[in-house]
C-alpha cells in the first residue's frame, strides 16, 4: 500500500482479545465477527487463532491455557511470549463496549481493504492498456463484494456443534425410560 497511514486501532484488537481471556462468554460473539484477517497486528491475529482453536475444543480461555495453545502452535515467542499475552488483560477495556469494539476493529479492517482495492485501481491504470469502462466495471465488482462482506470461519463451528448435539441425541435415545429432563412438581 502507498502512502504512510493504514489505518488501525492495535489497542483496540488488544482489548477485544483481553476481554475473551477475563470473559469467555464473549468468545462466540469475537469468532462470530472477527476474522483473522480484521486483525492489522500479526501477533493479535496469532492469539486470535489460538483463542478460536480453544473455543472449537470447548476448552476454557484464559492465560495459561492461551499460552499452552500457542505453545503448541509454536507461536508462544512469535506473539511476544507470556508477557505480551499478559498485557491483553491489563488494560482498562469494558465487557458493555465490546460490540463497540469489535466495530472499530471491523472498521479499521474495511477501511485497510478500501486501501488495497484502490490501490489496485492505481497499479492498474497505470500499467494495462484497458479502457475506463472496463476498468469501472471490475473495480465496481471488488467494491460490491467489499460491501457484502460475510464471515465464512465461523460456519466450522456450527458444523462441530451439530456433531456434538447429533451424539448427545443419541445418547439420550439409548436412555430407555430414564428421565432426560428435570421433574418438576
């Protein structure tokens, strides 16, 4: 990309990283959102890996099993060892923003593809003997799929949930006349 900014709020990656650690109810709604690729910094994109690996296994979230994933990953030293992970928690960030946050990260992340598509254009115009229609026409078609932007990764998810209810259901089926519920009254 030319020029010196590309936008990013590498604080706010952090803060939505650090509250999945403190509050793992959150971690559905960040894979829901997020994808590694909204992620401008290389080591939060690692620890968001790491934190949607642990949530796919059902396993809890927090600072010893994050760097145990990343360990096993061997991605520990790359992200910043322990300390950088340590730093996630420790800043002044509020489960009620987390909506608020995610936005700005998912901003952020539109706004860096903005940037690559129109840089893109200006590669193109300079260097293709294509005709302005034609050009208006392609990067019409990278816009309109900017717009209509979806996240795909979380659908890996729902693919392990549906397992894992199919064989609760079956277990359940193999409890003849058992109670599967809670009595009441």
């Amino acid at each position: 990309m030319e020029g010196n900014y590309v936008p990013n709020d590498i604080n706010t990656e952090k803060a939505i990283l650090g509250l999945v650690i403190l509050h793992n109810d959150l971690a559905n709604k960040l894979i829901e959102r997020i994808t590694s690729n909204d992620f401008y910094d290389l080591s939060n994109e690692t620890i968001f890996r790491a934190i949607k690996n642990l949530n796919i296994e059902n396993k809890p979230i927090d600072l010893t099993t994050l760097k145990d994933k990343l360990e096993s990953m061997g991605s520990l030293d790359e992200v910043g060892g322990e300390e950088y992970i340590a730093t996630l928690v420790g800043g002044n960030y509020y489960k009620s923003n987390f909506d608020a946050y995610i936005d700005i990260v998912k901003e952020k992340s539109m706004l860096r593809s903005l940037l690559t598509v129109g840089d893109e254009l200006i590669n193109k115009v300079k260097s293709t003997s294509s005709t302005s229609e034609e050009l208006i026409g392609q990067f019409s078609e990278k816009l309109f799929n900017l717009s209509n932007y979806s996240d795909k990764e979380g659908l890996t998810i729902l693919n392990l949930m549906v397992e894992d209810t199919l064989g609760h259901i079956f277990e359940m089926s193999q409890n003849q006349g058992d109670l599967t519920g809670v009595t009441t009254g």
